[in-house]
C-alpha cells in the first residue's frame, strides 16, 4: 500500500465526548495528509497492574461509544479483546479485532478473533521472539487472512522495554503489514510500582526510527489531556500536537518508499 | 509449615492411566518421605507455540479424570484455568486453581479464581518483577486468602529464560507460601522454532538451589516417559527417577529449616 | 555541525593495499556528497574470542600503515588503544583515539587517551546503561574537551545485542556528538562458539533507524571483500556497494536537521 | 577436592591494618572448620564507575602490604591485574591472579598472567555466556593449566545483574573448579549514577543456591566495617557475621558431595 496507516485514539473509552474530540481532529488531520485512519480505544483495560484502577465503559457501552464514533466520523474502528466469547459482539462494530500483548499466545482467542472474518491486529508479546509472531499469524490464519502484526516493545531486564528495531523487518517475513506501537513502547512497566510509567518524549523519535526501516502503519494513543486520562497518562500523546508529528510521520514514510523504488536491494542489504 | 510440599504430575491429562500411574507412584514415595502432595496434570494446553500442537483432554472430559485420580489416591488436585468461566466448574474438583504465568496479570480471571474460595496458585509471569506479584496477589486476596505464588523463570533475551534465585526470597514478601517450578523454569521457549525445548538436567540443580534459599514447595512435571509425552518433552521428569530427586529435595528442605533454627537472622543477612 | 560524518574502513589493517582501496574510494565518494570522513582500520584486535583468530598487523606496522594513508588520501585517521602505554604512540598519528567498549570503564585508559588531546571517541560498553557513558566521559573531560561518544548495541540475553535507539537520545545529554556504529551493532557475539557471527543485512535499516532518531555521525566498517577479511566476516560492509548507502543515510540526516528547522520541539515532544 | 576454597578480604587495600583484621579473622574460622584460605584484596580500583572515587593503594604500595600479610599470617595472596605489565610483579607476591570480569575477553591480559605459571581465576564477564569462558580459559591455557573460572552475575537489563545458577553447571565443563562471587553477584551497577549499589542480604542466600548446585569455592568480599569502605559499601560482607555464614555454607559444600556419593547420577539428571 502506498498510503501509511494510523491506528489512534484514547487507551481507553472514558465517555463519547472524548472518543469524538479524537475522532474528529485526527480524521481531519489524517484526510488532508491523506493518510488511512483507524480510531482506536479500549472499551476494557483487562490487565490493570492494580486491582484499584479503573478499567474504562465495559464492553456494552463500550462498544455502543464505537457505534457512534464509526457512524458520526466515517473512520473504521480497532478495539482489544480479551476473552473468545466477545469476538462476535465486538465484530460487529469493529472493523479491526486486536490481539493485546500478553494474550497473543492464548490460541482459542486467536482463533475466536479469526472466526469473525474481520482484519485481526496481533501484538507481539513482550516476552516474544520476532520470527515467533508467525505462531500466532498461523493460528488466525486458519480461518481469516486478514492480519496485522504490531510491534510494542521487548522485556529487557525487570521494569524495562527496548525497541528492537529489527524485529520491524523480522515481522515482515510473515507477509503482513507491519505496525509500530509508538506509545506502547515507551512504556516503564510497574514503573511506580502499581502502576505503569512511560516516556513520551521518545514516542516521536522512535515512531520516526520504524519508519525509516520501513513499517505500514503507526499506532498511537492520543488524548486531549494525558495527565487526566484514567490509564497511560505518561505516554500517550497530546492530540493538541500530534499534526507536526504526523505530517513528519508521512514525510518519512514516503521517503522511505522512495528509496525502495529508487536504489536496487542488492546494493542496499 | 515444617513439611515440603510437592505440586507434581504429568504435563497434559493424556489419560486416565498416565495420571494415574503417576500419582499412584508419587504418593507414595511422598507418604514415605513426609512431603505434601498435590496431583497436577492440565487439561487444556491453552498456550502451545504451534497451532498444530496436541491441546489435551478438554475441561470436561479433563475434570472427569482428575476426579477419578482424587477419590482413587486421595490426593488434592491442582489444574490451570484459562478464562474466568471454567473457574466455577474447575473448583469443583481442583483443590488449587492455578493461573498460567502469561495470564497473570489478567484481572476477571484472578478475581473468578478468587471468588472460588479454593487455593489459588499465581505463576509469575515471564515479563513480570518479583515485586510485581504482590500486584497479582491483591486481586486474588479482594476475595480469598488462600494463595500460593510460583516462579517459573524470567525472559532473558529472545528464546532463553534465566531463574533469578533473589525472586524466592521477594516474593516471600507477599506473606505467601513460594513455589519453585522447576520443570518450566528449564524450558527454551520456542526453542525449536514452532515448539519449545528444554534442558532436563538442569531441574534438579535448579530445584536444590531454590530449596537451599528457602521456599515452602516444589512444582515439577513429572512423566512415565517424558519424550513420548504430548508436551514438554524435554523438561518433564521420568517418573522412574523420582525418587532420590525428592529424597535429596526433603533433605535440603529440612536443613534450610533447621538452619534457620540455629542461626539467628542478624547474622546472616 | 551540518555535514554528516563517517568513520568508516576496514575492521583490522590486514594490508597497506585494503586499506588504500578503502580509503580512496570512501574519500572520494564522501568529497561528492559533503560528508566529513574519517578513515578507521584496527592495528590488532585485542580481545578476540578466539585465542586461533588473527590480530592484524600489529602498533609498530599498523601505525605506519596509517600514517600512509593519511598522507596519501589527506584523511584523518581514528583507530582503537587498548593500554595506557598506546596512546602517545598513536596519537601521533591518529587525530581520533577510540576506546573500545569492553574497555570504556578503563579509567587509565581514558585518562591517558585525554592526556593526548586527541579526539577521544567512547564507545558505549554493551553492558553500559546509556546515562552511565556520562562517567567515562568525565573521565576524559578531565583533560580533554574533545569527544565523540559511540552506540554500539547492548547485551540482550546470551550471544544477542540489541540497539536501543533511545539511548542515541540520552547520550546526547553529555553534550557531544553522537556516533551509531552500524556494523559492530549488528554482531552476534560468540555466535559461532569460537568468533561472532552478524547480521550484515541490518546494518543499513538500523543506520536510517538511528539517523531517523538524529545522530551526527556514522561509524561502519566496509571492506573490499568482507568474507574473506580477517575479522567480522559476516557484518563488514561491501565497499562496492557503500555508494547508493551513504547518498541515503546522507539525505536522512539533512531530512533530521530540516525537521528540527521546521518544526518547534515543543510540539513534537 | 574434597575441601571447600574461600577467597574473602577486603575490596580494596586500605591499609595494613584493615587487611590484617581480616586476615587473622578469617584464618581462624577456616582453620577451624576445614576450609581451604586465599586472602584477597585489590590494590588498584581500576573500573570505578566515577573518575572522583577512591582507588585504593597503588600497585607498589598495595604489593607491599600483601606480601606482609602472606609473611604474617601464612595465607596464599589473591588479587587483580588489570595490564600485562602487572603480572610479573604481582606474580611474585600472588599465589593467585586474578583476570576481571570486564577484562575477561582482553587477550594479552590473559596470556601474560598464564605465563606468569601462577593460578589465574578468570572472571566471567558480565557479557559473557556461560560456555563462552571456554575462550578465555584456552588463552591462559596455552601457558598455564592452574585455572579457576569464577561467576559474578550477568547483565539483565540496566542497571540489573541475574545470577544465572546454572552458568554454575556449563563452567564445570571447562575441567576447571568453578568458585561463585557471592558479594559482586548482588551488586547493583551504577545504581547511584555515579557508583554501585547492592544488596547484600542476598549474598548469604545466593552463596547457599551456588553450593547446592554444586561449586568448588566461594570468593566474597569481607570487611570490618562495610559502610565505611572506600567501595563496595552495599555488598561487602560484615566481618563480625561471617563466622556462622562459613559454617552453614561448609555444610551445603559437604551436603553436596554426599548427595554425589551417594545417589547414581543417572537417576539424578
């Protein structure tokens, strides 16, 4: 595909009001750059560190909020699922089923997502080799090909991620579009002990890095206001600057097939 | 508690004479030697790397059998869930619930094991800091207080795990009774690309060390014959060469304890 | 600075003659595109894995090789010390003392590099957090202002590196310039028991990944024929294939210094 | 052998007197329990993390005092070198050279202090697999067969060391004993910026898991007063608590070579 893709929205669905500022400036953004845009949130924050956090809508509501934003902003919908049995329900408002991190090995859920026919976005565990996504890509592809894999951070040491770089390009051996979790990545797991922390600084410089190796798509979590967001307040990134990021974002992206297109692969690798 | 206790039995329920060879063999010698036992055989392998790999019995036709084994052997019964749902079910034979390490961190299926009343048994996750699991602990303890945590091996770099000893002695933290697992702490995961292998032989070193820092039970996979079993080939124990393993683990037991008498705390820590 | 610069050359100096074809055809290609170049060659590898592997020429002849070099191609010249005693002999000749990563906690090895008031370039040990490059930094700026400090990936389990491309960010705290050295980055250390084994075909994606991030220099060892060279067989660049690498890593850091024309950091950070 | 070997002293030599404490201490209780005595410190620091820390007496100086406390109190002499040049004159005071862990790949190093024909204990370095010391061990070898291989913790993350237990096991197949460092393994580098912390209630602890797996000696740092040490506060060992530590790990050595007597290895592993 010659267009780059963004899944992006709030972590999690905290009312309709936010879902639809985010929708809005992102579609907007995203139609002029003349990006592909997914809205993204979370109707269930199913791993909390601590049982005292909030965990957002609930899937009913949850997804009745997706209803809503998918029919008022025209953009298609990427959610989590964490259980086989809400596969079905979620697809019929989803257009995109994800697969978070820690479940991308639980095989019914895999096959439970794929049953539904629709795209399925897998996160690459953080305790998961790269060429092991392919695992995973086997299990959905028994019923569906339609497949994303998303990169999101290794375990390196206790409480910390690195970004290796060229899992981007062991991915892409699956044959599937390849995607780079920005926000995700920069997170510091437990790092205030009950819950996580994050560096949001590095989300842009590494969003930058991926595309330079070549990815085909970015997702992220935006927010009117991160500090007051219920999950992920250290890393996701304020809507009130993500156009910058975003038409730099497209810059390197169509740099980067530019050069595909320009120097011969024998001469490059 | 002044005697070992031992969660020991076959991977996979593969039938009911696999099971009950095994238990049969395994109380006795724990009966001789003193040592709590509880059966441990699975019936879903939930997880496996492969799509194509053997998944086991299945919840039903699996409780069935492990009902058998414990009004045959008397022995206590500890079997994985997997979703919240079969926790309801699963406590009516399992004595202790366990959570798989990689869905440990997963809220609704520590709060159903909770809300059992049975003892649950939290395998710490691969990505997971020893601290971290006093996090996991507080969702099972909102309901029930009876808890045991497991270390299993942390990842350490792609397709290797390495035990850090230090776990046993944080985890106690937690007020807990600390598992040591020492069959899937040798695994390499995925180490054959769509499965994972294993060093045998490093179990019982393993299993010494954590008895010679301190811990109140031992968890191991034990087999009639390991590499014709439908998972864990090469980290399941021969049943056949069990005996000496727990004669020397009690032993080591025991002088931890004792030692533990002599000595006064302030100096040696 | 607003030209890229390169330490390039071959990894040992195995003959005056490699090294003159090296030099020639990187200076001449780097005159054309504006890049600052620096010729590299090792007079011995000094920590080997294997004590059966070649160190190269040697201080004596090694020295007098470069200092051909730099007299016939008008190239300054940077090559590694590994004791005290090496730094005034070479810098004589060379305008860049680099400090091997295993050695960068050396404190008279930094010591005596600074007392020369060479350029000192630190290569960041691979068991070195990046802030912690601060403390051998100090250890030069002790007499020396002059200083380039060098990522070159970090242990991740046994026989793995990984490039954590945040740290090309955090080194740039200590005020000098940042190096991403694109080949060492991609060994597998002891990979094939007895030497290091690497991933060439990396060396490119992760040489934009880290120009994508901002750096002001690349560090890459390109030889004539990289699989019959004496040392780092499988990460050594071709040298007839640098060409088409250097136009494009060339035009991402012009992309990066634009990028942070255009845009303000506060909206993308 | 069928004795227990304790390398223990001070992290640095700070004076005579501190030296001779130890010395005299630690003489007693091994004589008294039966374990073989090698006196250890370090005249030079030469890695400290800060330019601005202590680095202890100085070759000449430190030489010195060794060579009085041998005299004294009838101990062999262990201590590092850290350049060729040292280790004919350290040879001539020390029974013992120590290689460091950093320095463990440094080829002249190592051969220099294998031509010396006195034993050299290589330290593992922290970057190192386990199977991997076989490189280090044939370049002393080729001058030398009086070889101890010596674990101290591997990188696991930033700032983060892992005590990989069964490195223990691999290191064995070198044929040469294998000695655990009790008091570096717990350390914490950089921990504080700008040195090391660590936790030095889990040397104890570790030092019990090592001997179970099985090892040949024990080397810890020991001082009078740790928190007024010029390095190594958090991890050397109270001198006044050690008595009770050495007994019960003399009794895990010995548990561990009845365990060896007595069961067939077979049924064991």
């Amino acid at each position: 595909n010659d267009r780059l893709t963004l899944l992006a929205g709030p972590c999690a669905i905290e009312s309709y009001e936010t879902c639809a500022e985010v929708a809005e400036t992102l579609k907007q953004i995203t139609d002029e750059l003349g990006i592909n845009y997914v809205f993204k949130s979370s109707f269930d924050k199913a791993n909390r560190s601590s049982i005292d956090s909030q965990r957002g809508a609930g899937m009913a509501a949850g997804l009745k909020v997706l209803a809503k934003i998918k029919e008022n902003y025209h953009v298609p919908i990427v959610t989590d699922v964490h259980e086989p049995y809400q596969c079905e329900p979620v697809a019929e408002v989803a257009d995109v089923l994800q697969i978070p991190a820690y479940l991308s090995r639980q095989t019914d859920l895999l096959l439970a997502a794929g049953r539904t026919g629709r795209v399925v976005n897998i996160k690459k565990a953080q305790f998961m080799a790269p060429e092991d996504i392919q695992t995973a890509v086997d299990k959905v592809a028994t019923n569906d090909q339609h497949i994303l894999v998303t990169e999101r951070g290794t375990m390196f040491g206790y409480h910390q991620l690195v970004v290796d770089m060229t899992s981007l390009i062991q991915m892409r051996e699956t044959g599937y579009p390849v995607i780079f979790d920005a926000t995700h990545s920069v997170q510091v797991p437990s790092g205030y002990g009950n819950h996580s922390g994050g560096n949001r600084d590095y989300a842009f410089p590494l969003m930058r890095a991926a595309l330079a190796i070549g990815i085909d798509g970015i997702f992220a979590e935006v927010h009117p206001n991160p500090p007051e967001a219920i999950s992920d307040q250290d890393s996701q990134l304020y809507l009130s600057k993500i156009r910058p990021i975003l038409e730099n974002a497209n810059r390197i992206f169509h740099e980067h097939l530019e050069m595909k297109a320009v120097y011969a692969h024998d001469d490059l690798l």
